[in-house]
C-alpha cells in the first residue's frame, strides 16, 4: 500500500510519491515469490536457538557487544568450511539482513557528488540504497544472455568512475554467476572503488562455480555480503554479513549504529552457525528440484537463464501479469520482476512445484 503523503510535511524532494520496497506478501497455499527456503528448521535446531536465547535474555540489561566478537569468529569459521577460505574475524562485518550490510557500504563509500553503478537487471533494491545515501546511480545493460560485457565494464567505470561497484552473483532476478576473472578485472580496472560481490544466493551455486571469497587475500577493494536469510533457513532471523580486508571492515564500523545487532540476533545467529551441517541439508535437495524445475520449463518453450542460485526466471509472455494473475487464482504466487516480458519463480518443496507447474499449464493451455 502506497503511503499517503502530507504534503505540508518537509520530505525531502526526491522521496516525494516513493512507495516503500517490497513484494506482495499473501496468504496463498503456494508461495514462490520471495526466494525463501522452503524448508522450516528442523526441531532440534529450534531448540537450540531457543537455549541460546535464554541465556541471552538473563542479561538483557546490558548493552550487546557492539562488536559481536564471538559471532565473527563463527562466521569466519562457517565460510572457512564453505567456500575453503581463511579469514580473520576482523575480517567479518555483520547487520541485521545483508540489506543493512549493503546500507552501510552505500554510506561509508557513497554520498553526494559520489557515483554507484551496477549492470541491469539486477536486485531493485540497489538504486534505493543509493537514492538515501544522496548517491549517484548509473547501470549499463546486461548482454541478452544476462551475462557482462567486458567492454561496457570498462565504459562504465571509465565514464562513471564510481566509488561502488554492486554485482549480484548469482544475480537476482536472472540467477546467472559471474566468473571469477571478471570479479578480478573489475577489481584491477576500478582500484580507487569498492566491488561489492553480493553473494545471498551463493550457497545454491553450481559444483564447480567458485566464490568471490577466494579473490579477497588479493584485492583490498573488493567485498563480499552473503546472508544467513536462504540456505540458513532462517529469513526471519534477519542476519546478513560482508567479509573484507580488516581496513574496509573498520570503516562500515564508522557509519553503524551503536549496538545494531541486539543480543538476541547474536544468540540465534550463534546457535544457527552451530547447526549449520543440519540446516544446510536441504539446499542439495533445493539445487536439484531447481534442475529439475529448469529443464521442465525449458521442455515447455520457455527462455529460463543458466540459475545458481534457488529461483528460475523464465519467460518471454505476451501478458506476464495476467500469467502472474492466472497463477495467484490457483493459490500460487510467484513474482513480476526482471524483465517486463520474464516472471520469476522460487523453488519450493516438489510438493508446492507440482502446483506451479499444474497451475501454470492450466494458465497457459487455457482457450
């Protein structure tokens, strides 16, 4: 619901007929539209989580520790088993969602008479960091194919110069991966900016698909944010994180605020990364009905991008709201985005991909 604004009230001018970010949140059997993890945590780590916060809560009458010491130590840990690389805790930086992560380096590194660019489509929120940061945003198109060209990148920071560079990989909405060598060019051709790699989806890449996290001993300019939100099943936990070189984690430490994370993030955060082999169970079984869920739209003649990532856009439609529209009467709810002709669809249980694709069909085959 768009927000009525008074207009005697001093908003500031470029916020005047804004509308707050978000997609439709229904009450619908089937819902495929936020790239949720499907899967619930399981009851042992419920309790887990819940034994970590109790003890919290016997000393919620102090502050947190505003620099969640034992946390990065965690996650340092978690991404040494993930993604095979070291990294000290000074490293590590935390937020409540990777939202609040890319917030703080839009504020550290942004600003008036400052330029952020990124390549389109690409996550809608990104412009909007920019836009309260006082930020320039600049985007040059993607090829047809979702990938970057390298030429354009050139262009782009050539004519831009931005102080960041933000690069979903996997992207969202396409769930196409960057390769390693254009992270690294990117960070070579633009060494006077941040690259920001936003890796949310990055524990549903591909065997064989590389994180940007090896690239950091290497490049000081570059950041990478992953979340705890997807394989972690745990959205509504709202922890996000970023690791770097320890000289740009202590300036996203400047633009915080004060005890951003409570203590009870931190506990459940904690009692998560403990139960990480458990909760990360299913993104094998996420990755494969993903396969299976692209090749069945493929085998339907629709265009779907190479995904890593727990969604599929695929497309074109003539009329893709009234797709969406067909969809959400038969209790499924998915999401426009991306480009006007293409929607997007999470993966969900087999259970809920057999009504999307049953619903689709009966949307599709209609006379």
């Amino acid at each position: 619901m768009a927000p009525v604004m008074n207009t005697r009230l001093p908003i500031r001018p470029e916020l005047r007929g804004e509308s707050p970010y978000g997609a439709p949140q229904l009450d619908v059997p089937v819902q495929l539209n936020v790239n949720e993890n499907p899967y619930a945590p399981p009851s042992s780590v419920v309790t887990a989580i819940a034994n970590r916060v109790t003890a919290a809560a016997t000393h919620l009458n102090r502050y947190p520790d505003r620099d969640f010491t034992e946390l990065r130590h965690h996650l340092a840990a978690y991404l040494r088993t993930e993604s095979g690389v070291t990294l000290r805790p000074e490293q590590i930086w935390a937020a409540n969602g990777s939202n609040e992560v890319m917030l703080h380096l839009f504020s550290a590194f942004g600003g008036p008479d400052r330029t952020a660019a990124s390549f389109t489509p690409t996550y809608s929120m990104y412009p909007e960091y920019a836009r309260d940061t006082h930020t320039q945003w600049v985007t040059a198109p993607r090829r047809s194919d979702f990938t970057i060209d390298d030429d354009a990148a050139r262009t782009l920071v050539g004519d831009a110069k931005p102080s960041l560079i933000v690069l979903a990989s996997p992207n969202n909405p396409t769930g196409t991966a960057l390769p390693l060598s254009q992270v690294a060019a990117l960070c070579e051709a633009a060494p006077d900016a941040v690259i920001v790699i936003d890796e949310a989806y990055g524990e549903f890449r591909s065997d064989g698909t590389p994180s940007a996290l090896e690239l950091l001993n290497e490049h000081p300019n570059l950041a990478v944010t992953r979340t705890m939100s997807k394989a972690f099943a745990a959205a509504g936990l709202r922890l996000g994180y970023l690791a770097a070189s320890q000289e740009l984690v202590d300036v996203l430490r400047i633009v915080r605020l004060p005890y951003h994370l409570s203590a009870v993030t931190q506990a459940a955060a904690l009692a998560a990364l403990d139960s990480a082999a458990v909760l990360q169970e299913q993104v094998a079984a996420i990755r494969a009905e993903r396969d299976a869920t692209v090749a069945w739209l493929k085998e339907q003649g629709y265009r779907v991008p190479d995904t890593d990532a727990n969604f599929a856009l695929f497309g074109p439609h003539t009329d893709r709201h009234a797709v969406w529209q067909g969809l959400l009467d038969r209790g499924v709810l998915i999401r426009e985005t991306g480009p006007d002709s293409m929607l997007r669809v999470s993966i969900g249980t087999p259970q809920e991909m057999a009504r999307f694709k049953e619903a689709l069909l009966a949307v599709t085959k209609e006379p």
